[in-house]
C-alpha cells in the first residue's frame, strides 16, 4: 500500500496529543495537525441544536490542582479541529458542570461525556466498576427531573478498543457486499457494546444486529427534526 509520507516516515496511528490544548491554546511537541474535517459538533450547530462536550478534569486542566493531568485531551474529538478554540468557551466544560446541569435541568440538546482516568474504566488507572459507579449517577440525576427524563435519551458505551469488546464477526458478508455495494464500507466496523436508557422506553433490551456509530447521530437529528 504505498502512502503520502516520505521515505521512513510516518504518522504515529494513536496517543497522539492534538494541536490545541483543552483551552484552545497552540499545543508544542508532537501533534496531529488541525482538520478541516466537518464534525458533528458542527453539523448540530449548523442545525441550531445546542450541545456541550462534558470532559472529567477539564476546568483542573493546566493548573496546580491535583487532578491537573486527569483530563484526556486526545479522547476530545473536537480538539483536533482547527476551529476548536473558538468552541471551547460555548462547547467545552467539565463533568461538574454536567452535574449541575443535570439537577437544574439545565442540558443541551446533545450532551457527551468523558469521564476523567479515574473514574473511565481503563485498567491502566481505572476499574471498570467506577465507570459503571459514574454513568449510574448520571442516570440517576437524569431521572430525579421526570420532565427531563421524559424526553432524554442516554447511551452508554465504550471505545471498541480495536475490536477487543468485539465477541463475534465484525459484519457478516451479506452486510458486508450491502455496504460496498452502497460505496461505504468504511462502516463495517468493531461493534463496542452500548446500552441505551430513556424514557421513551418502556423495556430495553440489548439489540443483537450490526450497526455503526453514525446510526447514533441519524437518532439525534431525527429526533430534533
């Protein structure tokens, strides 16, 4: 497979910081270059739905507090834009702020949510039972509001890790020859498992078909026409 790089280079594929720091300032060593890239922060703005990103450890980020280096800056997917710092100061906050928005019933239309190292599950410097500990709250102060929980929607999942979590194929071949007969293939991917709480439904259940991330985001602009 031949590439754009020059001879012996290459870009490293992960764990690589973005040109901006949580607060929009330029980031110095290694980064992977701004994108021009059209995100789906921009779509909703584009659409006039309000939505916040809500990261662990975002407001200790850069200062002497003792959870300064908690914040993961590269699971901020909006960092690597180039426009990202003019979104922080409407579009970026801290899971304490999702807290209080979550008992004054405060949300935006969209919401997502980081958790910091701590508390995210990762065996490196979590456990998994305080990620399960901190989605549980969420959904609780969710529910506590009936009114907000009558027209919320929260979906629960984790990163695919590579297929890791993955316990069977990633797509059959009929889906497979479907998705490159529809010239998008890029969508057989890793299926992470997420769980979905709402309102809206009376039962929930785990869905067993294929599906991919986008699916989630076709939910979201539906919903809010």
């Amino acid at each position: 497979m031949e590439t754009g790089c020059g001879p012996g280079q290459y870009w490293q594929a992960v764990n690589v910081n973005p040109a901006f720091t949580p607060k929009g300032l330029v980031q110095k060593g290694l980064v992977v270059p701004p994108t021009t890239q059209r995100s789906i922060g921009d779509v909703l703005t584009a659409h006039d739905i309000s939505w916040k990103y809500y990261g662990g450890g975002f407001n200790a980020d850069g200062t002497a507090s003792p959870l300064n280096g908690s914040y993961c800056n590269i699971c901020n997917p909006f960092e690597y834009e180039s426009s990202y710092p003019g979104m922080v100061a409407d579009h970026m906050r801290d899971v304490t702020d999702l807290f209080t928005d979550l008992v004054k019933g405060t949300l935006p239309a969209v919401s997502y949510v980081k958790p910091d190292g701590t508390m995210d599950g990762h065996p490196a410097s979590s456990k998994w039972t305080l990620f399960e500990a901190f989605a549980e709250n969420i959904i609780q102060l969710a529910q506590s509001n009936k009114e907000q929980w009558a027209e919320t929607a929260i979906f629960v999942t984790v990163d695919e890790g590579g297929g890791y979590y993955d316990s069977g194929f990633i797509v059959r071949e009929v889906r497979r020859a479907e998705l490159e007969a529809r010239h998008d293939a890029q969508r057989a991917q890793p299926r992470p498992p997420a769980q979905p709480r709402s309102g809206w439904r009376q039962r929930l259940c785990a869905a067993q078909h294929a599906g991919d991330r986008r699916s989630v985001r076709s939910v979201r602009l539906r919903s809010r026409g």
